[in-house]
C-alpha cells in the first residue's frame, strides 16, 4: 500500500522532497484510500488510529470512496507567509464516469504543527450529481490511558450553558453545530480541541465570517471522533464538470491544554481579517450595576447607591435593563422617567458628579410584538420559511435582520441618541440571541440567500462599535452573549469580554481562560461577583485577572425583592470582603497582566493552576475541586534565583524559596490560594 507523508512543523527548503517532506514535531501519513495517521515527537503514542477517510463528499446518502492517485507539490506565499502546499488527488466510480477529489494540504514557517486543508469535488459523471454535505478534518484520536481519557474545548452554544471546556469519557457525543441550537441559543466559536496529558489535536475552520457548519465530537472505546462536516439544507446539484469546495480548515498538533491552540487559531484569523482588539484602559476598571434593583428600579434608588461605589472605588456604574418601554422601543418608560429624557441626563449627570463612567444596557436588534418600530417597519424582521417571525424566547421578542436598512438606520440613531445626547461613555449589549441568528427567508430580504444574514451578522456589531467610537473615542463596548460559547466573528467590534452569566466559579475560570487566549488584548470583565460561588469568590475573579464587578444594593434592600430570591444588600460583611478585593484589585492590576500558557493543563493538573506575569512578578492561583491539596508546584521560576513568596488575598508572608528543578510549596489550599512570587533582587 502506497502511503504519503506529509510534515506539519517541519521548516520547508529547498532540500524538502515533495512526497516525503522530513518530520518536524508531526508528520501526517494518508494511505492510498485518503486515510490519516498522526504521529508526533511530542508523545510516542500515536495520535490518531485506523479510521475514514480524513475528507469526503455525501452523494444519496452514502460517501464514495476514493483511490490516491497521484500529488502535487508547490512552494506559496500568501496571507498566512511563505510555506508549501501538497494537493492528493483522488478518483471514485460514480454512475457513466467519475468524481474526482483533490485534496491541498499547506504547511508555514510561521505557523509550525499546524495544517491548512481544503478540499474540492468535481463532477465527471455525466448527469446532475446531488451533493448533500462534505466532511473534512476527520480523525480519530486513541486514548493515552488517561483518567478521564480527553479534555476538550468545544465551542458550541446551547440552552444548556453547559462548561466550555470539559472531560470526556465513553458515551460522550456533542454536534458543536455552530447554527442555531435553539430560539435564542446558536453560534460559537468553531473549534474542537481534544487532548490527552501527552499531546492533543485541534480542529476548526479558517473561513473569514460565521458558516453553518458542526464540529462534532464523539467518544467511543476509548477514542475520541472529530471532523468538521457542512450538511446542505437542499443537495446542491452539480452539473457534469462543476465543482463543491469546502471551507477552508486546519488542524493543529499540540502539548498542554487548549490555550495555545486557541491563541495559534487567534493568530491565523489574525491572518484573514479578523483582529481582536486592544481595549481601551477605561475596559481594565472595576464597575457596578444597578441590575441589583431589577428591572423596576428608581432613579433614587440608583443615585442613592452612588456615594458608596465611590467610596468603594468603582469607576463604572451601568443601567441596566427596565429604562425602556419595550425591546425594540427604546424610549423612556414613564413610570421611571416621567420627565422622559430631562430624567435620563439627570441620572448621568448625577454619575458623573461622582466621578463614575456611564454605561448603558441595550439588547440591539430585537423587538417586541406590537412595539412602535416593528408598526412602521413590518418588513424588517427575520422570517422562518412559513413565513413566521423568528421568536427570542427570553424576553418574547422577535428576531429583526441586522441586515434591514430601516434596523441598521435606527441602529446608528439609538447609539447617536445614547452616547451623544443622554452622554453615556459605555454600552452593555446583553442577550444569548445576539451570538447569531436563524436563516432569513424574508422575502423583503435576500430570499434567494437566507443564510447570508448569517454570514453577515457581525456588521451590524461593527457599526455600533464604530458608531460609538466615533461619538466618543474611548467608548466602551460590553458584549455580553448570556452563556454562549462567544462567536469570534463579534469580538472584534467590542472592547470589553464578559464571563457572561455564569453558572459557577469554574465557568468564571474557563471563560477567561479561553477568552484570554483568543484576545489577549481585550479586558475580561467577571461579571458580578454575585454569580461566583457563594456569591464572594473573589479569589476566581482576582487569580485570573478578571475586572471586578457587583450588583448590590445599598443603603437598602431592593424593596420589590421577590420571596426567595438572593439578597443583593452590601452588608458591613460584604463591605469587607469587597473592600479587600478592590485594594488587591487596584494594588496588583493583574487585568493587565500577561496569562503565562503551557506550563499547568487546566484539565488534568490538580489543583487547577492559572499563572499570570506581571513586571517580573508570577502569580499563581490555584483551585481545588472538592479535595484539598496539601502541596502545590511552582513552575516557570527562574533556576538559582531566590523568590519571596506571599498569600496576596490573605496577606500571609509564605517565606522565600530558591528556585531548583522541582518547587513544590508544602501549602493547605482548599478552595483557593493566590500566590505572589516576586524575585529578591
């Protein structure tokens, strides 16, 4: 059996034969049915096992099955550098003639153990071949012996919310479907990384705007499936001599946990467009939010709470959800503003004597039956195929096209009117639906494309990130997709991630964990400390460099506090607590530190370690889950060098230790341990 051999990391010259290119870290193997093997210098297991095809096409349900016929090799130079491309080619019988498969494999110097890959599939047959989805980056990846056997990122979005970064063990499967997933829930960031404790493999897509596509992943028999596929809602028929080409993709071979490969996924997005951006130093501030008082709130109220955030050293204070009379008419309700906007300038004004910053909540884009936009602009919202608006079950609202010209112009107006005459210098765009959106059959639209407002969903994200930082230069952009996995096609056009409702302090940990690597540029907001564990888990928020934030009240209750419901009043216990974290806060500035990757898997080492630089200073953080730990390990230190060691939460002297080839603390952590190593000059 012929077998071709393909290196990822391997540096290309001129030296390098084009069907035997010498491994560097990884070498790819195809055998002549188009078959993958991975192996890698990084582990002496394998990486991947006997299994399909790494490509393939769906014709009348089945996958033909295709011979390697021969290869090509060509150096390139394109957006990702310099590098070299190897296309397979590949035959199949199918009715009077043929479909053909080539299959283009590029390796960059830039980019060493990672490998694009694109398929095309051109029909020879003679007759309409009916095309009903391809695969691509299929692998199958064999247990190490691991407990659990993988970890994993997937970056899908449900209703479940569920924890981004997971174990797997036998029995599990997920789709990663980077579509809808349900009325509100869908889009994501669409890559799978699985990894062992010797070595993992991450897949993804490199295409230049949100595709529908899934990234399923199934564990059986102590190994781990994955594959990008695309499934056509109607088979796409190709005419005798016509081409499908799937998205562009890679694959990428790695060591540790999913860090590194989501920073190198960053990286080539960088490549094609997609820049993350730097914040604004005013996103690094710590900020209160009168959602404390709900959604029938008071402007006394609020005003009220704003000596004690000053006093506190808050710098932001946010609006929350209730100001307006419906999503979608953004005037002033009345019962809380009866002097319609004179109440608004009130109230900012009022901020801005205290020396805050004003932010504003704002869930674009959807609007409620009935509401005065959608009486004068019918024909804005997205439509499913019988012709029914598309539901936001959350609030009860209706889906409207970021691509309508009449939502884009109120868009623009809504954001001229918060920022430039109520004289907000924030927005908190806020809603699971806002991460992407259903296909848009209306045929007022693009009916002959519906899923093109999916593809284009982030303009409208960039003319309200535009729009604002024209009326104010150093706006701050929140976006806040209430527990889905964030669309990287969005973050660009904001300044300012959230840990977006979490459900645990472990989510609060992971989110920044992974947002960090995807923009490590951008400030990652905590959200408010009351969704932390036990509503105070300070040591999450400051360990992982998260900006802090709180919904309390004070000096009273929220009086219209439903029976059962969570206090949110700032007791003198509170106070204390809150006081400590916020002199930490500002002491260390650690939202401004650098996430130190490759050193602690956050999947397999226990306790859970987080490590962050900042002016020659490490800080660890570690977690415990439910079992102390009675040691822990110090790496990254300097060998030689002596280092004076401090609990910085606690403010405990922990001595000094003189860096060697093993560190190991004899420490109690359980629950948390912030730990200062700072070298003695």
């Amino acid at each position: 059996m012929k077998r071709f051999v393909f290196a990822a990391a391997a540096l290309l010259t001129a030296a390098c034969a084009p069907d035997s290119v010498k491994s560097g870290e990884t070498e790819l193997c195809l055998d002549d049915s188009f078959v993958p093997k991975i192996s890698t210098t990084l582990s002496p297991l394998p990486l991947s096992c006997d299994g399909q095809p790494i490509c393939g096409i769906t014709v009348d349900g089945q996958e033909p099955e295709f011979t390697l016929s021969r290869m090509e090799y060509k150096r390139v130079n394109d957006n990702f550098g310099p590098g070299a491309a190897w296309t397979f080619y590949g035959e199949s019988p199918y009715g009077d003639g043929t479909i053909s498969q080539a299959l283009t494999l590029s390796s960059y110097k830039r980019f060493p153990g990672t490998i694009l890959a694109k398929a095309s599939f051109t029909n020879h047959s003679g007759a309409p071949l009916p095309a009903e989805g391809w695969t691509l980056c299929r692998f199958n990846i064999p247990s190490g012996g691991d407990e659990p056997d993988f970890w994993s990122f997937q970056g899908q979005s449900t209703e479940e919310r569920a924890d981004w970064i997971r174990p797997l063990k036998d029995g599990f499967s997920q789709d990663n479907y980077m579509g809808m997933n349900g009325p509100d829930y869908g889009g994501g960031t669409p890559v799978s990384c699985i990894w062992r404790r010797d070595a993992g493999l991450a897949i993804g897509h490199l295409e230049p705007c949100p595709q529908l596509v899934s990234l399923p992943v199934k564990v059986d028999g102590g190994v781990a499936y994955v594959s990008i596929e695309k499934h056509f809602e109607n088979p796409v028929q190709l005419q005798d001599g016509e081409s499908l080409e799937t998205f562009t993709s890679f694959f990428h071979v790695f060591k540790g946990d999913c860090f590194l490969p989501l920073r190198r996924f960053s990286e080539l997005l960088e490549r094609i467009g997609i820049v993350m951006p730097e914040s604004e130093p005013d996103a690094f501030l710590p900020a209160w939010c009168a959602w404390g008082y709900e959604r029938r709130f008071t402007i006394d109220e609020i005003v009220g709470t704003l000596p004690k955030v000053k006093e506190l050293g808050f710098r932001w204070a946010t609006l929350d959800d209730g100001y307006q009379i419906a999503e979608g008419d953004w005037d002033l309700n009345t019962e809380r503003f009866p002097r319609g906007d004179a109440d608004m300038k009130y109230m900012v004004d009022e901020i801005h004597k205290y020396g805050l910053k004003a932010d504003l909540w704002w869930a674009p884009f959807a609007a409620d039956p009935g509401t005065r936009f959608l009486q004068e602009h019918p024909d804005a919202l997205i439509l499913d195929k019988d012709g029914q608006p598309q539901n936001i079950s959350w609030w009860d609202s209706w889906y409207l096209s970021p691509l309508d010209s009449s939502v884009r112009k109120e868009t623009e107006r809504l954001v001229r009117k918060f920022l430039g005459e109520y004289g907000f210098e924030g927005l908190k765009l806020d809603g699971q639906y806002m991460n992407s959106v259903p296909p848009d059959y209306n045929p007022a639209h693009h009916p002959d494309d519906p899923e093109k407002v999916v593809r284009e969903l982030p303009g409208i994200f960039k003319l309200i990130y535009d729009t604002a930082r024209g009326i104010h230069p150093h706006a701050v952009l929140q976006y806040c997709p209430c527990g889905d996995c964030f669309s990287v096609y969005n973050l660009p056009y904001t300044n300012k991630t959230v840990s977006s409702d979490p459900l645990s302090s472990w989510q609060i940990r992971l989110k920044g964990y992974v947002l960090r690597a995807l923009a490590p540029k951008t400030a990652y907001y905590g959200d408010h400390i009351e969704l932390s564990d036990g509503g105070n888990d300070y040591p999450t928020q400051l360990g992982i460099g998260a900006v802090i934030g709180t919904k309390f009240t004070w000096p009273k209750e929220n009086p219209r506090l439903e029976k059962g419901s969570p206090s949110y009043l700032l007791t003198p216990e509170r106070e204390a607590l809150l006081k400590n974290a916020l002199d930490i806060f500002f002491e260390k500035d650690l939202a401004h530190a650098e996430y130190v990757p490759g050193l602690y898997d956050i999947g397999y080492d226990r306790p859970e370690t987080h490590l962050l630089r900042k002016e020659g200073n490490l800080y660890y953080a570690f977690y415990t889950h439910g079992t102390p730990a009675t040691e822990v390990e110090l790496r990254g230190l300097e060998n030689g060098r002596q280092y004076q060691l401090t609990d910085y939460y606690n403010h405990i002297d922990l001595g000094t230790i003189t860096a060697g080839e093993s560190n190991i603390l004899p420490v109690q952590v359980d629950g948390a341990l912030l730990l200062e190593a700072k070298p003695v000059l």
